[in-house]
C-alpha cells in the first residue's frame, strides 16, 4: 500500500503529495480516511497508528492527537473522519466487534468533546463504523457497516433516525465488513450519498433517509464500479468515487 495524501485538481491533475510509511509526524500506516475544513487543512485518520493527523493544504504537518486504546482521546483503528463548519472533528472509531464502535467529537486541535456508541444493533449501536459524514446543521451521518444502515445523530450523539438493511433493493445496502469500505458524504443541500460497495453502486438519499436515486453496475466501464469504496462532494455538487478494485477515481455531475 501506498503510504501518502495525494492531491489533484477536480480534473485529475496531479498537485503534491505527502507521507511515507512510518510512525513520525507526516508519516502513515494505512491512511483511510481524509477530510478537509474550510480554511483548507486535511484531517487524515491514520489508521495503523491509532491516530488523526491534521495537515496544511500543502501537506506542512500541524498536529496529531491519538494513541491505541478504549479511553477519550484514544482509537482502535480509526478509519472515518469528518468535519464541521466550526472545524469540530468527528471520528469513526473502530470498525470490528472487538473495537470502540463509537464516534469521537473534538476540537481542531484535538481536544475531546464528546462520544458516544457502542457494540450493537439497537438505537445509537453499531457494528463496525466505517464512514461519517455531517451536514450544514452538523447533524452526523454514520455508516453502520455490519447493520447495512445509517444511522443520523445531533452533533452531540442524539439519536435522530436510521434507514438501510442487507440487500440489493433500494435502501438496501451490502457493505464488506472490512474498514476499507465504507463511504458516506452530504452535499450542500444535505442531500446523503452512500458507496454501496458489493452492489456496485452510490445510492443517493434525503437527509431524512428517503431514497432518491442510484447509479452504478459492475464494470471497468465509464459510470461502472468494481468496488467503490469511498464519496465526496464538492460545492458545486459534484460527485468523487473511489472505485477500490479499479484503482481510479470517478467523478460525477450533479445528481446523474
């Protein structure tokens, strides 16, 4: 694996690039989840090293905060990152039965805010979380890997709703229970879009969970997938799909 932080044009070009595998600052073992905030900077979960790592947009480091464990402040493989547009930082913290399968809430320095979850299938439980995503009212989206949902909560972790099961109707989803895989994204007007990954597919949702819309099917085609694994959106509206299995990024219009 490839052990740095590219950045591209919304075309494909190639800017700069940063990180080599280790455990010092700028370094990584399996970075999985990136985010950016308004001023720019890049917020990196590095997932072997149990730990966020926060960037200028030119890749100059700025801070780190994390270690492995099951206290405030610590991580067992965080692969989900997000941020606010008050540069709060949420993290998806733990991916497997055995892990924290809780979302973490700090400031932009890293300084713990707030948690909460735990293993399970009820109401604010998970089973393995491996995408967040938050929307203008900084309301959280978390996919729940191992429950084939997503589950959407106040900034503080109230339970708002759900929506998702196993399988391949809309609004269902069929997600590998490996944190590799696992995207979520909000647009400006909250709209949700969800990588669906065995499905081969983005699946397109209100922010109340109401389905909207789909695209994808297995292929190396142009608008094929063969796994897309991770989602952005730009404020334009535009849609950025990691295919995983393909090695290459597809970009979308608008609600295609």
């Amino acid at each position: 694996m490839t052990e740095c932080i590219q950045k591209l044009t919304s075309t494909g070009d190639f800017i700069t690039k940063w990180g080599t595998y280790g455990t010092g600052e700028g370094q990584f073992n399996e970075p999985i989840g990136v985010a950016v905030d308004s001023s720019g900077n890049v917020y990196v979960a590095d997932f072997g090293n149990h730990r966020i790592q926060k960037f200028t947009s030119t890749g100059t480091f700025e801070a780190k905060w994390g270690t492995q464990g099951t206290g405030d402040g610590q991580f067992f493989y965080p692969n989900g990152v997000a941020v606010d547009s008050s540069g709060n930082v949420y993290v998806a913290d733990g991916y497997t039965i055995t892990g924290n399968n809780r979302i973490q809430k700090f400031t932009s320095t890293g300084t713990f805010e707030a948690k909460w979850g735990t293993y399970g299938t009820g109401d604010g439980q998970f089973n393995g979380v491996s995408g967040v995503a938050v929307d203008s009212s900084k309301n959280v989206y978390v996919l729940d890997t191992g429950n084939n949902r997503i589950q959407k909560f106040t900034s503080t972790g109230t339970f708002i709703t759900k929506w998702g099961s196993w399988g391949t109707g809309d609004g269902q989803f069929n997600i590998p229970y490996n944190a590799y895989f696992g995207g979520v994204a909000v647009d400006s007007s909250d709209n949700v879009y969800m990588a669906d990954y065995e499905n081969q597919r983005i699946q397109k949702f209100t922010s109340t969970g109401t389905f909207e819309a789909k695209w994808g099917s297995w292929g190396l085609g142009d608008g094929q997938f063969d796994g897309p694994a991770h989602i952005a959106v730009d404020s334009s509206g535009n849609v950025y799909v990691s295919d995983y299995d393909s090695h290459r990024i597809q970009k979308f219009s608008p609600s295609p």
